[in-house]
C-alpha cells in the first residue's frame, strides 16, 4: 500500500509539470532576423531556408525552401510580405552593397504548464508563484514575472497569465554565406570638375557592421606632383581611425589643387584593403558666385529607435552665411553637427568647402515606413542670396511602438560590490537583487524614480526615461550607513537542564557600518534571584558588558543564565538588549528560558508484610517522597486485593508534590470471615504525569483459637473411629 501511494504521490507531480492539452492556443509572433541578405548568403530558420535571386526582369526575389522543395518565391519590393507555415518574410530596400533588407517573423507555438512551488519546466525552477506573479530560477539566475507580462531566457520567451506558465521556444537561426563584410566604405565621387587653386573636400562614410570595435587604416596610393591631400577627422588630419561596433564614422578627404595648374588628375587611395579613386578635370574658367551641395548617402533604412546620419558637403565660392533648418516627423530629434559640435549656422570663406553631418534621432514608437526629411539651406552672402533644399529618405523596417521597455538594474556599494537582496522599487513593481547584485523589470514607457533600499544602508534613487521596447543599463550605488549592526542568536530558545551545569547560548553581533563601533549587553525581565553573565567564549568566566566589533566583521558572545535554586521547570520569556555606544540604536531580541527539571518520585511502604486473622482490619502507610528538583504531579494510589476483600487507601490522590516534600497515606485491610488461613498478596500501585511506581504487600492470614481446638478435637475422633476399625476388622 505505502508503494502505491510513493508512486501516485510521484506521477501526481510529474503531471502537475506537463503541458496543458485542449487549453487554449497560445501563439506569438516573434522577430528572429532582421538585417541584409546578399546573393551569396543563406538564412537558415529551423527547416526553413532564405535566399536572395535575381529574375530576367533584373529584380531581386525572395525564395524559401524546406525539406528540398520552394515554398514561396516573393518578389522583393518594398513592403512585400510573404507568409509560409511558422514564418512571415517582410521585404525591405535593396542595396547593391549590403543586399535586400528583410525582416522574419516566426510564429511561436506556446506551450501552457500548470505550475505550483517547486515545479520543474524544461530546467527552469518554480520558485514561488501567486496570482499576480511568478518566480523562477535557471541556474544562478532568479526572473521575476508579472501576470500577463513576459521575458526572453536563451532560446525561450516565458509568459506569465496569472494561472499558468506558457513557454515559447525559439528557432535557431544561422547566416552562411561565401562573403562576409563587416567593414563597409562609402565613397560615391567618380570624376569632378575643379578650377586651379581649389580645395576639394570630400566626405567618405565608414560603416563597421562587425560586433567588436576594429582600426581603420588609411594611405594614399596616389598623389599628383605638387598636389596635396589629406585625411579628416572632426578637422583633425589621421592616418588610422578605431571605430565601435555597429556604428559609422565619416572622414574628409581634402585635396589642395596648385595655382596655375590645368588638365585631368587621379587621386587614389586605400581603406584597409579597399581601394578608391577619384579622377579631378582642372579647368581654368572661374566659378564666382556659386555655391555647391553635394551628398554621397540619399537613403538609408534603419531601426525605430537608432541614430542615423547623412553627409553633407557645401562648397562655395564666395565668402558666405550658411543656415540648416531640418524638417522632421513628430517626436523625432534632428541636429546638424560641424567637428562634432551641434551647429544651426556656418560660415564660408571664398573657395571654401565644410562637411557637415545630419544627424537623426528616430524615435523607438515611430510607425513603420517611408519618411522624407527636408533639410533645408539659407545661404546669405555679399549681393548673394540663395535657398537650397536636400530631402533625404529613411525607410524604418522595424519598431518597437507599444512594447514594454527592460531596465537592467545593477546594484552596488561603495567599493564597487555587488549588493544582494536589495529592495528595488519602481512605479508599482517592487523585486529584489540576485546574488550578483542585479535586477531586471518590464515596464511601460515613460519617466520613471528607481527606488532602492536594505537594511545597513542609505536610502538611493535615480531618475530614469525609457522608451519603447528599450533596454537600458541602470547602475545605482549605495552607500553604507556609518553605524549599522545586525544581531543573530543560534535560537530563540535557550534549554536549561536544572541541578547541572549548562552550555551558553550563542549570540553574534555583525557590523555592518562604515566605520568601528562598540556595542553595551544587557538582558531584560530577569525573575527574582535569577543571574545572567555575557563572556567572549563558551569556557571563560570573565564577565563582560560591552564588546568592539569592526566594520564588515562579525563577534561572538555567550550569555549565560543562572535560575534560582527555587525555580521552578517552565518557559521564562527574557529580552536581550544590544545598544551601539556610537549611534544610541538598539536591537532587542526576545528569547524564552525553557527550565527543565528532574523528576524523582519515590514510594515507601511502612510494612511490607501484615499478619492478619480472618475477619479482622489492619492499618499500615505508604509514603510518596519527591526527592526531584520538579513538582511531581496528579498523584494517584490505586490497590488491588483478593475478591472480597475490602481495602481503602485515605486519601488515594495529591495534586502535587513539590520538591523535596513528601504525601502520606492510609492503607487499610479487612480480611473476611472465613478465610483460609495462608499467604495473600495485595498489588499498589502509585502513578503520576511523571512516573510511576508498582509493588506488592504481602498479607498472612491465620484463624481464630476456638476454631482451632475445635479442629483439633475433631481430628483425634476420627483418629479413634480408625482405630477401632482397624481391630474390628482385624477379629473376623
């Protein structure tokens, strides 16, 4: 039977962690790639494979296979969409260089699991669960997930409804390709034309794709004789440049053409390996009263939430006033940055050239889309006036409008450690910080005060704004309080056996303050004639009262406490009182004193042995001595006898007997007439809540005289009625 219930107990919890069938279909769209795809490159999605061809008609198309056969084939202009089985393919611009910009969907199937504490779900652990959130842990790591809310661990996205943990698993998704490109360079400048004495300026866009940071190298392959031309960097001449990942720089190639000079030059020059030039046609007609806007990047495609930048060269002739005015969509930023800094105006010397940046903050709700950005240039000079508009293009494949945004919230002290289990309060959420002093929390977009707190440490907050699906790092420090102390105690209780000597009871008081304090004992609610003492080791008898500790370190005391020899065994509540000298704080811990006495119940018969006659009473006592250090309680003297026997025991009971005192009782025994004369024994029994006691009396019973002689007679007659038929029988 206890085999049948170990093994329903087990299948009972193994069901409890298995899927919920016929419940409802949970399924959700998930971005898996977004990026370019080139002719030689493959996206692999689980079975799914994606490839980039081109048609008779000369425009690029979207082919996906599985298993060896086309599913689809798509072709790619802007805003395409495709659907097949799991996956959704969106179409973005194509680029010559960077190939067609796609975005996959994948259609994840949710799993739904009843879960309580202590479930395991595809090695995650139920930490707790309730109806409003849940705890998991995977490894050393802790989420916390609000009802209706989710995350993304690894290859899963969790989702909590408040009854259940639904799990989506993700697909894996890889690129193979013959060519990889993580450093991209754009320099769009053929052939010029130019006049003796020019400086031409021209903006080179460089674009590190890859996810590290790389150096850049620059040289000149060619150079005319008596030319000059040089690399710019924010006015600075560089031979080498480091670029972060995933970000673009943009540098200026100068060139200084000689006076008097006419005829066609080449420039040539070297990125990295990549080689670039540029053929400059030298005429000798002058250009007075012109100025130039040239610009090597119209479009671009991006993420809601980026930065994106376009080049702009003005080159004049004249001595000039240049303003920029940048139209944008509603909640976008725009700036115009000259050398690095933000500028609405700039001034042009004759035959003058500048490179300004354009510089695009989109939004992370903005709508998905085609926009147009209108840059528009006011140029004022001597008996010169002109207006000039440059519209750009952005193309936003991908926005996070509506999704909730993640703060990474780090949490450390003053040295730079991590501190666990910090209170971290945000809006309405509250959760605590792992063991690495972090904590992450789904939120809504919007501004938002970051409160943290723990014991031990001042109060911290911090002002945050977050957008739409956004992932911001947050790191907040806390400082330690300059007295702060926590007490601990091995129990709270303290067992003490009376009459014998006992161990002290262990108490360890931790500074957790910034600077060295020292802490005053005392116990509180001491009875009457009771002792305490404090010492600094379990064995020592030098009584002390107060003890240093050091910041960050920990002490130990021993308290150590002396009943009075008239305590009685119970539970006695105490207060042991620790008091920092340097702040005045106190930490009061209650403890209960659990007295255990000892119980030694002994019973004396006054005779172990009555001689008694039949129908005649005899008296004899039975003493019970408590010679214990406990009360001895309920005492009960019960007797068994032979069957018509009467025995009384006065009194038969005691509600207690203190210590060392003593209960006398009365045994009476009446023998009935009749008797047979012999040996009886009487059974006593003596019982407590404590103990109990058994022994026997034994009992003589003789007959009365008269009885006897009258036995006696009787014997001698038949003695003689035998004689005498002995002879009668003996004549015959």
């Amino acid at each position: 039977m206890k085999r049948f219930f170990a093994f329903a107990m087990v299948l009972l919890f193994l069901l409890s962690a298995l899927p919920v069938f016929g419940a409802q279909e949970y399924v959700k769209k998930v971005s898996v790639f977004s990026g370019h795809l080139k002719e030689d490159q493959k996206l692999q999605i689980n079975e799914y494979l994606i490839r980039i061809e081109f048609g008779i008609d000369g425009s690029p198309y979207v082919i996906i296979e599985a298993n060896n056969s086309i599913k689809e084939i798509l072709k790619a202009d802007f805003g395409a969409e495709v659907e097949t089985g799991n996956l959704i393919v969106s179409c973005g611009s194509y680029d010559a260089e960077k190939g067609l910009f796609i975005v996959v969907l994948w259609k994840a199937i949710g799993e739904e699991y009843k879960v309580e504490k202590g479930s395991f779900v595809k090695n995650f652990e139920v930490l707790e669960v309730n109806s409003t959130e849940i705890t998991i842990e995977r490894g050393t790591s802790v989420f916390y997930i609000k009802a209706n809310e989710s995350v993304k661990v690894d290859k899963y996205i969790l989702e909590f409804t408040g009854k259940s943990l639904v799990i989506y698993e993700l697909p894996q998704v890889t690129v193979k390709g013959e060519k990889t490109f993580e450093i991209s360079v754009s320099f769009p400048y053929k052939e010029v034309v130019a006049k003796p004495g020019d400086v031409l300026s021209f903006p080179i866009v460089i674009e590190n794709r890859g996810d590290n940071s790389t150096v850049i190298s620059l040289e000149f392959l060619r150079i005319p004789k008596d030319w000059s031309a040089e690399f710019l960097y924010q006015g600075i001449a560089v031979r080498s440049i480091e670029i972060p990942k995933k970000s673009a720089v943009t540098l200026t190639l100068n060139v200084q053409i000689p006076e008097e000079y006419s005829g066609r030059e080449i420039i040539e020059f070297k990125v990295n390996s990549e080689v670039h030039r540029v053929v400059i046609d030298v005429k000798g007609e002058t250009r007075k009263g012109k100025v130039e806007v040239i610009t090597s990047i119209i479009s671009q495609d991006a993420e809601a939430g980026e930065e994106i930048k376009f080049p702009l060269v003005i080159q004049s002739t004249i001595e000039a006033n240049v303003s920029v005015e940048i139209g944008v969509p509603e909640g976008w930023d725009a700036h115009s940055l000259y050398m690095g800094s933000r500028v609405s105006m700039i001034h042009l010397s004759e035959e003058d050239s500048k490179t300004l940046e354009i510089s695009l903050d989109v939004p992370r709700g903005a709508d998905l889309g085609r926009y147009e950005i209108p840059v528009t240039l006011s140029i004022s000079g001597n008996e010169y006036s002109e207006t000039k508009v440059v519209t750009f293009f952005v193309n936003i494949y991908k926005t996070y409008k509506g999704e909730n945004a993640t703060l990474n919230i780090l949490i450390i002290d003053e040295e730079g450690n991590p501190v666990p289990k910090a209170k971290v309060i945000v809006g309405d959420k509250e959760m605590g910080t792992d063991s690495s002093g972090k904590a992450e929390i789904s939120i809504k977009p919007g501004e938002y005060e970051i409160y943290v707190e723990k014991e031990g440490y001042e109060k911290a907050s911090k002002k945050v704004e977050v957008e739409d699906g956004e992932v911001k790092d947050v790191k907040i420090i806390l400082s330690r309080k300059p007295y702060y102390f926590a007490v601990d105690t091995e129990s709270d209780v303290y067992s003490i056996l009376l009459g014998t000597p006992n161990p002290p009871f262990l108490i360890t008081i931790e500074n957790l303050g910034k600077n060295s304090d020292e802490y005053r004992l005392s116990v509180r609610g001491l009875p009457e004639n009771w002792n305490a003492m404090f010492t600094l080791s379990p064995d020592s008898n030098l009584e002390v009262n107060k003890v240093e500790v050091d910041p960050g370190q920990s002490k130990n005391v021993y308290l150590s406490v002396y009943p009075s020899l008239n305590a009685l065994p119970g539970d006695y509540n105490l207060t042991i009182i620790v008091e920092s000298i340097s702040s005045g704080t106190k930490e009061e811990i209650p403890i209960t004193v659990h007295l255990i006495g000892t119980y030694e119940m002994y019973v004396n018969l006054m005779n172990y042995r009555l001689s008694i006659t039949a129908g005649e009473e005899k008296t004899t006592e039975i003493e019970v001595v408590n010679y214990g250090n406990a009360p001895v309680t309920n005492v009960k003297i019960e007797v068994s006898a032979p069957q018509g026997w009467k025995v009384e025991v006065d009194p038969d009971s005691a509600p207690m007997v203190a210590p060392k005192d003593r209960f006398t009782s009365t045994l009476k025994v009446k023998v009935p007439e009749g008797t047979p004369a012999g040996e009886y024994r009487v059974t006593i029994k003596v019982t407590s809540d404590q103990q109990e006691w058994q022994d026997t009396l034994r009992v003589v019973v003789r007959q009365r005289s008269t009885s006897a002689y009258i036995g006696l007679a009787l014997l001698i007659v038949a003695f003689l009625v035998v004689i005498i038929m002995i002879r009668r029988v003996g004549r015959r």
